[in-house]
C-alpha cells in the first residue's frame, strides 16, 4: 500500500487511488485560486507538486534534453504557430525506444511521478510543448482526448505560467465565448512543478494557458520560453 501526504497540496495516495485530503487546504494556496463565486464545489483529481523537481541542474538536464529531441526528430515536429508553440510525441514504441535514450533525466521523473502512485500503469505517450519566448503565446481552453486515458500528468520548465480552468460549458459554447469565461480556479505552474489531471479534473475541466498578459497575487507574470512535458497511459 502507498501511503504518501504531500506536505504543499494535502493529498493522499492509497492503493493508487489519489484523493484530496484536504481541499480546504488546496483551494487557496500560494499555488492555487479558487473563485467559487457559482457554488460549485472545489474539482475532485487536482493535484500540484510544486517542489518536484527542485534542483535546478535536473531542470536544466530536462530542458536540454527536450530542445535536442526537437532537433533530432525535427521531422516529427508539428507546429501550431498561431499559438507560438511546437510540438513533439512519442508513443508507445517511439516511447521506450527513445524516452529512455534521449531524455534520460525526463524519463526518470516519469518513473518517480509513477513511484509516487500519481498513475496506475507506466506511462507510455509523452508530449513536448515548446513554447516560443513571446508574451502572446497561448493553449486554448480545452479537455485532453477522452482517448488519452484517465490521468494526465504535466511538467512545467523554464519560466512560469498561470493555467485557467473552468467547467466544460455546453456545446453550443464557441471556443471564443469559452477563452472570455472567468477561470473558476487558477493553478501557477513554475519550473519544475508537476500537475496531475485526473477524475473531474480531467473530464469536466477545462484547462488552458490565456494568450492575454498573466497575474498573479497582483504581480505581472513574465510570459517567456517555457516547456512542458505532459505524459499519460493509453
Ligand atoms: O503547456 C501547458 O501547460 C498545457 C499543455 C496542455 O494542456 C496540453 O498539451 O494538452
Ligand atoms: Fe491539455
């Protein structure tokens, strides 16, 4: 049995079923906002390691090895320009071919957030985002692919952003209605922080980074190069 309290989000893990221990403690602190201005209670499946990877030379090793994937299968590299950002897969296969081999750092964070109970199988996709060093860079609000499997994990490196997350409205909601909607919590990604999406985290959330200038607690948040590495079991 793993039995794991995280000192900064007051969660527990038990036989790989993570709950919020205490969402009292989760709903506001330093790293996350909840605006319960419609009542809805605080969403079950967040959770936010901000110390995951807290030596800055693992962080570094992370980011280098990311660019020289991008560089390396630079073929494999789609971009979504408009949103000043790249992007890179591997899956299953091209996963233990060339996680292992190319982002060997990467990989061993994978393992400690499986160690750490966060997903019940091993990984076996990761995603690179690469965003480009320009204050307008975006992810549109969205739900990851209910094909992606129940748990999506995300690292965050180089430079701080401020994600949204709101209630998946109805249908008929336009993506453009849905990038106005006031985000009902706000989670602060710094380098190094590990967020873990599941339950209604995961199904019934939108999440996405707003292409607009970011706060937080008052002060202008530096939009700069940043990656992220999300990675899941399908
Ligand atoms: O870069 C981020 O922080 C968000 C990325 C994301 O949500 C995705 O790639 O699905
Ligand atoms: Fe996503």
């Amino acid at each position: 049995m793993i039995q794991k309290i995280l000192t900064t989000k007051r969660c527990i893990s038990l036989k790989n079923q993570l709950r919020i221990y205490s969402t009292a403690v989760v709903q506001n602190s330093d790293y996350i906002k909840f605006n319960n201005t419609g009542q809805i209670p605080f969403p079950k499946g967040l959770i936010l390691d901000q110390n995951f990877i807290i030596d800055q030379q693992e962080r570094e090793k992370c980011v280098q090895e990311s660019k020289d994937v991008f560089r390396i299968f630079s073929n494999s590299v789609r971009g979504a320009t408009n949103f000043k950002r790249r992007i890179l897969n591997f899956h299953s296969k091209s996963f233990e071919k060339n996680v292992p081999e190319y982002m060997p750092t990467v990989y061993s964070f994978i393992r400690k957030a499986f160690e750490q109970g966060y997903h019940e199988h091993f990984p076996n996709t990761i995603q690179i985002n690469q965003y480009d060093d320009d204050t307008s860079y975006s992810c549109p609000m969205h739900v990851d692919a209910k094909s992606l499997g129940p748990t999506i994990s995300m690292i965050s490196l180089q430079s701080t952003a401020v994600m949204d997350l709101c209630v998946d409205p109805p249908p008929n909601v336009s993506q453009e209605e849905v990038e106005k909607m006031p985000p009902q919590v706000q989670v602060l990604l710094t380098p190094g922080s590990l967020l873990v999406m599941s339950d209604q985290i995961r199904y019934e959330w939108l999440h996405g980074i707003k292409q607009q200038e970011q706060e937080w607690n008052g002060s202008k948040i530096n939009k700069q190069e940043r990656q992220s590495i999300v990675f899941w079991y399908q």
